[in-house]
C-alpha cells in the first residue's frame, strides 16, 4: 500500500485541528444528551407505572365501597311512584272543587 503526504501549511493544519475537535466535542455533548434523555425516559416509565398502580388501587377501593352503598331503585319503580303521586294530587284537586261547588250551591 502506497502513502501519499500532502504538505498543508500550519494555518490550514491548525483549522484542521480545531474543526476535528469541534466535531469530537459535538459528538460528546450528543451523547451526554442521549444518555440524559434515556435516563429522563426510565423515570418518567417509572412513574408511570407508579400512577396507573394507583389509580387501580384506588378504583378497586371505589368499587368494594360502591358494593356497601345500598343500591339505586329502577328507574321505571321511581317513574310509577310518581305518576301514583300525581294521580292523587289530581284526585285531592277535582274532590276539593267538588266540594267548593257543593258549597256554593247550598248558599244559592
């Protein structure tokens, strides 16, 4: 294998230098910046899972207190009660008019 030298002058071999080791230096700030991100990413996984253990431990907990609450009546139970409650305010209405005409009629 042949070598060959090329004569560069000290300006230029000096520029040379300094651009080699800009790049060196911007290739080490890209890793400590890597690493860093990588670091940052193990964390934030970490908490995470710490959150979403939480969160089931604590929508377990409003379950089992769900389960000792009495429970809701049906809807349509709730909807007949009501209208037997209008029924008889109704009723109440037309017997208190009715009673209202009888006693008009026995002033006339």
């Amino acid at each position: 294998m042949e070598t060959k030298h090329i004569k560069l002058d000290y300006e230029e071999a000096l520029s040379a230098k300094k651009q080699l080791l800009s790049m060196e230096l911007n290739l080490l700030q890209t890793e400590k910046r890597v690493r860093n991100y990588k670091l940052l990413r193990k964390k934030e996984l970490a908490m995470k899972n710490f959150i979403r253990k939480c969160l089931r431990e604590l929508r377990m907990k409003i379950n089992s207190e769900k389960s000792t609450m009495p429970q809701e009546e049906e809807p349509m139970k709730i909807m007949t009660i009501k209208k037997g409650i209008e029924k008889r305010k109704q009723a109440d209405i037309q017997y208190q008019l009715k009673e209202i005409q009888d006693k008009l009629e026995r002033l006339q």
